[in-house]
C-alpha cells in the first residue's frame, strides 16, 4: 500500500469513526439527574435566603428541567414508575415556589421550598429509596458563589 492509499485509508477510517461517535448518545443515568437535582434544590435555598429572586426563578427553572429529564430519559427505573411519580410529588411544589419568586416573598418561598423538600422524600418512599432524605441545607459547599443579588 502507497503512502497515498494509506492516507486515504486513515482519512476513511477517522470519518468513519467521527461518524459513529457523532451518532452515539450520551444519556445520563436516573442518579447523576438527581445528584444534580439535589445541588439545584441547595442552590435554590440559599438563592431563596438572599432574597436573590432571580436567581431563585433560574434555579427553579433548572430543577424543573431535570425533573423533566429524569422522567423524559427514566420513565420506568427497576419497576418503579418515575414519569408518574415524578410530576405527583413535584408539580405542585414547582408551581407554589415560582408563585413566591414571582411575589418575592420569603415566608412563601420557605414554606414552598419545605413542600418541595417534602414532595422528593415522599417520592424517593414511593420508589423505595426512603434511605435518601432530603432536606434544608445546613452548610453551603459553594464557597466561590455570591447568592446575594448584584449591588
């Protein structure tokens, strides 16, 4: 084989295997949607504590999307019906905390954010994850970020 030949057989090859990883997708799993989640949900707080009400919407925002995820990509996680448990034990709780951003009302936002605490622990019981409890943060790991709003 010429030089030529293969460097063409090289150009083929590297097309070829750009093309298959190109098509191949990447799907988080059931637990790395929640580990996020579970750093939204401490976001959020501390967002909600400072009174930054935008950034709380944004965090709102992001929990409903892996929520969204979570069921879209684990509709049914080892026999347990994540697409309906999901929206049951999160929907209302998602809705009451964009009510309180929106009025930018602490005492709502924590009694919203404590619903929504209490929405995940009653779905990890539902899917039988009881040993996974959620709750208020009480020590912020995001030393490098400023949750009060910008001066």
């Amino acid at each position: 084989m010429s030089v030529g030949e293969r460097s063409r057989s090289q150009a083929l090859l590297a097309l070829l295997l750009g093309a298959a990883c190109a098509s191949a997708r990447y799907v988080p799993g059931l637990g790395e949607i929640m580990s996020l989640t579970q750093m939204r949900h401490l976001k959020l707080w501390y967002a909600g504590e400072a009174r930054n009400w935008p950034l709380a919407a944004y965090e709102v925002d992001e929990l409903e999307e892996g929520f969204a995820d979570a069921v879209r990509l684990h509709p049914v996680h080892d026999g347990v019906p994540v697409a309906q448990l999901v929206p049951e034990f999160t929907a209302g709780p998602i809705e009451a905390l964009r009510t309180a951003v929106a009025s930018e009302s602490a005492q709502d936002f924590a009694v919203a954010y404590d619903a929504l605490t209490q929405g995940c622990n009653g779905c990890h019981n539902a899917a039988r994850f009881s040993f996974n409890v959620i709750t208020r943060p009480s020590a912020n790991p995001y030393a490098n970020q400023r949750f009060e709003s910008p001066p």
